[in-house]
C-alpha cells in the first residue's frame, strides 16, 4: 500500500473561530473546528484501549488550541485549553477529519443523544484522576 498521503501546506490556527485551516498540496483546504478535534482526538485517553472503550466527550464547544507542536515532519500535537495534549494528529488523520467533517459532527451528536449526554454537559471526573483515565494514562503522557 503505497497510497500517498497530502501533506499539509499550511497550518493556521484560527482562535477566534476556533477552527484549524489546513491547506493540503493536493489542492483541498479544509478549516476543522477546534471542538471537533478534541472529540475525535486520536490519544488513548479518547479512544481507549480498543472498540467499545471510546469515552464520549462532552462541554467542548468552547475548547481551544492553546498551541500546535510539530511532531517531526509527519503530524502535529495540539495542547487544548482544557488541558488535553497527548493526541498525535497525523495529517493522514487531519486530512480525514477535514474530508469526513460533516459525517464525523453527526456521529458524534448522535452518540450524545443516544448516551443521553448534553454537548455541553462538564465531563463526568474531570480533573486530575480522572476516572476516565486508564491507571497507565494518569499523570503521564502517551501517544498512541
């Protein structure tokens, strides 16, 4: 499988729409809000350890990316304001986000109402601790 992956060729952060433009060479550009990467953030501490373990996140709307680190030259890892830093966001992964934007936001709104949950609902042990927290995942960082 030698499918190439687009590379970005420009990332800008858009704090007061909350939204990361990201331009590919492939010619397609796409503005991800912020609060759709941190729902969909890639780190085990969203997605768990396997299928069925994904914690749904809540009372992100507001979230923003506080700062974008590069991750040599084939991703870059946001640090949101809610304190999250530990998903790896390939551009593979944001090219996908981009492109599958409006599926990913209807998905997601759909596990809310089937979990009951409100999208700007506090999450439930937030904080250090977290009960959401793997024991491997509580006071480190990892990046799966």
């Amino acid at each position: 499988m030698t499918k190439s992956v687009p590379q970005p060729t420009e990332l800008t952060v858009h704090r007061g729409s909350r939204v990361l433009e990201v331009a590919f060479d492939d010619g397609a550009r796409y503005r991800i809000p912020f609060e759709l990467m941190r729902v969909y953030s890639p780190s085990a501490e969203v997605r768990g350890h396997g299928p069925g373990q994904e914690v749904l996140q809540t009372g992100k709307r507001e979230v923003l990316v506080d700062a974008l680190e590069p991750v040599g030259n084939y991703a870059v890892q946001p640090s949101f304001s809610d304190g999250h830093d530990s998903g790896i966001y390939t551009w593979e992964y944001l090219y996908f986000l981009g492109q599958e934007r409006e599926r990913l936001w209807q998905e997601y709104l759909e596990r809310l109402q089937l979990a009951g949950a409100d999208r700007d609902a506090p999450m439930q042990g937030a904080g250090s601790g977290s009960a959401s927290a793997c024991s491997s995942h509580q006071g480190g960082r990892h990046a799966h």
